[in-house]
C-alpha cells in the first residue's frame, strides 16, 4: 500500500515524498527553547507554542505517521540573481519561490488528493494536511522521513532538487512503515556562512531576526543597518542557496505554476512597481507567495532598491514617493534620496531641496527623522 501511494503521489506532482513516525520531536524541541532564550524565535511568521510543534499528538489525536512530501520549484530561466553584474540598474529583485504562483494552494490541493487516496484505500483513518503555515516543523519531519538532511544554512538539501523544494505534510492515524533518515550533508563546506549578507548563519541555526528574507518581509520601518545590505531585493533572498554546492546541478523543476509570472518575471521594473496601483497589486503580486504582505510593502522595498541603485534615472520616482500618502513611504524615500545623492553626486542638489522642502510640512516623527538623518548625511 505505501508503494502505491508513493507511486500515485508521484502522478499528481508531489516530487518527494517520505513517512516519519509520529514520536515527539524532542532534539527539536530543545534547540527551539534555546532558540527563544537566545531571543531568535519564535518568529511573527511561525507557531507560537513550541510544545504545538514538537508533539504531534496534540494536533491529531491518535496519530501514527507523517507523511512528509516535496515539490522541486527551480526554473533555470529564473536563475538570474542580484548580483549579476549586466543587470540593469533599476530592475529589482524576486526570490525563486515567489517568482511563479503560490505554492501554499498548489501543494495544499495536491496533499488533499493525496489524503483522499488514503481515504479510498484505508477507510476510517484521520488525518490533517499542511503547508507551511502550520505546527508542523515541516523540514524537521522531512529529515526524519528521509526526505532531505538539513544544511548548515538550516535549509533542507534533497537528493536531485537541492534545496529548491516546498514542504507540507499529512498527519495520519494509518500506521505506515517509517523510512529511513539520509546521509548527513556538508561536511566542512561553509560557503553559505561566508556568503549571508548580514552574518545571520552559523553552523546550523540562523538568526531568522536578522535574515534580509525576513526584513524584506517585516512590516514598518526597516532597520538603517539593513537598507545598503538590501540591494534590490524586493522579496526573499536566495544567497546562501545560490553559494550551495548541492545546487549546482539540480533537476529543473517539472511544474510549469511554479515559473516566473509573465507580469513580473524574477526582476520586476522598479519605475512601474512605484506608480503600482492597488489593481495593479492584485493582478502580479497577489497570485504570488509575496502577495500576502502587501502593496506597500513591496513598494517600500521597490523605494530602498532605487536609492541603492546609483542610477540617476532613480531620482523622478524617488521625489514621487517623498510626497506619497504613507509615511512608510515617505521615511524610505528620504533615506534613498541621501543614498542615491551619496551615489550619483549629480542628484545631490535636487536631492538635498526635496528633503528641505518636505521638512517643513512633514509632522510624522519617523518621516521627520530620516529627512533630517539624510540631510546630515549631504552635508
């Protein structure tokens, strides 16, 4: 029956696919109380209650297996990156798993099938799907179902996809045989701690506070020590996967929802995010997995990408976005100005009028602020 299952999972586009038992995650559980006293976690983004997460039984009373299953998202016409030195200057900058359409609903559809095998074959068992959003420790029940080991940038590296695969799991009460876990990965290989921007990573955690995926997504004022280090992310950041030597030669992916949507591609036009309407917003972003934080959002990370783009050409929508309706906005605006007139002097003088001029009638303390630290910073 488990090879049936196996076999069926595979005909509806789950790529990966491993049963773990269902025992507490106790090592989990330590390294995630560690992780609160070192004030890393929990994040806005994961569960809250640790003990949710490492006992499965309080999800699913009388739960037996996990079912743990993975899909490959990696198109290679979407493997240009930030850093590529022929990019133009006013292009931003999306992260692989957001590029293509939202795989929270494509592997949610495609486990509910897969649970409704289950159903068909062994009637009378429970069972709970998800996707990331949940409880679950979605790369810790991968591991243990043999899925994947995990990397010292704490991403789970899989044979043949890298780690360029989306989680979710089934909770079931049917009693299937548990697969074996894989091989440990790296070794002495550090390439992705050399390569994280901000120093986030050491050997096997990361401090998810300081990781520019994180920031792109948090809401409010970014922290000034982030904005440089940003570039022209506009969500995500891919660095440490980019660098993993277990990504060099990974199988393109053979789901087509998963490559770029044409309206955005993996380098969206900074200029048109900038005059992006709410319509606008719902037609690219929302179909994504970056849609869910917001237009503003993403136009506040659009706003800290075009002062740090030096380009001249920056300079027309970074006075528009000094007189928007969102002080967000308006902070960001003010601090790419000083940088972008850091960059391109040539911008210095109508950089430094704009700011004096919105100063007089700007009353957000925040806005006031960087208005103030951008002039210092022309003096």
């Amino acid at each position: 029956m488990k090879r049936e299952l196996f076999a069926y999972a595979d005909s509806i586009g789950i790529d990966l696919i491993g049963v773990a038992p269902a025992t507490p995650f106790l090592t989990e559980q330590v390294r995630l109380e560690e992780r609160a006293d070192r004030g890393h976690g929990p994040n806005p983004y994961e569960h809250q209650v640790i003990a949710d997460r490492v006992f499965p039984d309080r999800l699913l009373p009388g739960v037996q297996a996990i079912i743990a299953a993975g899909v490959n998202y990696y198109h290679p016409d979407a493997a240009h990156t930030h850093t590529d030195a022929d990019a133009p200057a006013l292009k931003g900058w999306l992260s692989r798993y957001c590029r293509g359409l939202d795989y929270h609903q494509i592997l949610r559809e495609r486990l509910t099938r897969l649970a409704a095998w289950l159903d068909e074959h062994a009637p009378g068992h429970r069972h709970l799907a998800y996707v990331d959003t949940g409880p679950p420790l979605d790369r810790a029940v991968a591991e243990r179902a043999g899925v994947g080991k995990f990397g010292k940038h704490t991403n789970l590296i899989t044979k043949g996809h890298g780690t360029w695969v989306f989680l979710g799991e089934v909770l079931t009460t049917l009693a299937l045989p548990p697969d074996q876990p894989v091989e440990a990965a790296c070794g002495s290989c550090t390439l992705c701690i050399d390569a994280c921007p901000t120093g986030c990573i050491t050997e096997w955690h990361l401090d998810a506070n300081r990781c520019l995926s994180y920031v792109t997504q948090m809401k409010g004022i970014v922290p000034a020590e982030y904005r440089e280090m940003l570039g022209n992310r506009l969500f995500g950041c891919d660095d440490c996967q980019d660098v993993c030597p277990y990504n060099k030669k990974v199988q393109p992916s053979r789901h087509p929802e998963f490559a770029p949507v044409p309206e955005l591609g993996g380098e969206p036009d900074l200029l048109r995010l900038i005059g992006m309407t709410k319509s606008d917003f719902r037609r690219w972003f929302e179909p994504t997995a970056a849609g869910w934080r917001g237009k503003t959002t993403i136009q506040r990370n659009a706003v800290i990408a075009l002062g740090n783009a030096g380009d001249p050409a920056a300079l027309p929508p970074l006075l528009q976005s000094l007189q928007s309706e969102s002080d967000v906005i308006r902070a960001h605006a003010a601090w790419a100005l000083g940088r972008l007139a850091r960059l391109a002097p040539q911008t210095a003088g109508a950089a430094r009028s704009a700011l004096t001029q919105r100063l007089e009638v700007e009353r957000t303390p925040a806005v006031v602020h960087e208005i103030e630290t951008a002039l210092e910073s022309l003096e």
